[in-house]
C-alpha cells in the first residue's frame, strides 16, 4: 500500500477524496508522462489492458438494451463494485493515441503487433470494444443522470481517442 500512498500523497494526479484502485493510480501517472517515454514494446501489455478494460462494456450495453440500468447508481460504486473503470479506460487511451501517434519520433524498432495494430489485422475485439466504448459514450453524453459518474470532457476524450485509432486503421 506504500506506493498507492505515494502516489496519491505526493502525486497531485488524484484528489484525497477520489477512490481510486491501483490499477487506476497506476494508467494516470503512465499517462501523465511525456509521450516520449512510451515505448512500442508496451503496446502489447497496453492493449491486453485495455481489451481487459472494454471486456465489461459489451455485456452492460446488451443489458441496456434490455432494460437494465447502464451502470450502477453512483452512490453504490465502490472499486469493487464490477463498474467499468472509464477513468483507466481513458488514461490507457491516452498512452495508446501517445504510442500510435508517435510511432514517428522512436528510434525502436516497433514489434510486429504495433502494425497489426495500426494494420486491424487480429484486432476484432479491440475494435469492438471501442466501437462498445462509442455507444455508450453517447448514451451517457445523452443522460445528464451520469454527468456526476465521469467528467464530461473524458467522454468526449474517449470518443476522440477512438476515432482517432478507427482513422489510422
């Protein structure tokens, strides 16, 4: 527990009243480094932890439809209460557009998955989690009932960063 201490005390990325898991203390301070300490050799860890993160999103867009609630009410969250973590989705986000966008600027050599990657080849359940994140990205933009669940502007930043990858492949 030292380091989540650290990083919430001495950081300034997260408030003293945020409850932020490890998982998500550590994808803000990746994502508040300069992009030029991202390398591709990260993308596969990268995109296995954002595939993880939009695995949720397809199951509570079909319970939607179905007339479930999209999420759970804001006053039951909790780190463990099995809601999609949108704040790590979006840090992961954020470092995945610094690595996409900067395969320009790095000297290494990028492995094969980074042009698989940039390619969509075998990339199916990445993009339909993103396509996922879009959908409900728009159903909550839509819904002032969740403007308290995620700030407004990261909405609009995970659906930028989306189109952003739906663009390059």
């Amino acid at each position: 527990m030292a380091l989540r201490s650290v990083i919430v005390n001495k950081s300034g990325l997260v408030s003293d009243e945020e409850s932020v898991s490890l998982r998500q203390l550590t994808s803000r301070t990746l994502a508040s480094l300069p992009p030029s300490v991202h390398q591709p050799s990260q993308l596969a860890f990268l995109r296995q932890t954002l595939t993880a993160g939009l695995s949720s999103l397809r199951a509570r867009l079909s319970g939607y439809a179905s007339g479930l609630p999209l999420l759970p009410d804001t006053s039951d969250l909790a780190p463990s209460s099995g809601a999609p973590q949108f704040s790590h989705i979006a840090d992961c986000l954020e470092i995945f557009d610094s690595l996409l966008l900067g395969r320009w600027s790095s000297d290494e050599e990028p492995p094969p998955l980074y042009h698989d990657v940039i390619d969509g080849n075998e990339q199916e359940d990445l993009v339909e989690g993103l396509a996922t994140l879009c959908a409900m990205c728009n159903i909550l933009l839509r819904n002032s009932n969740f403007d308290s669940y995620f700030p407004i502007g990261d909405w609009f930043g995970c659906v930028s960063s989306c189109f952003t990858y739906f663009t390059l492949i």
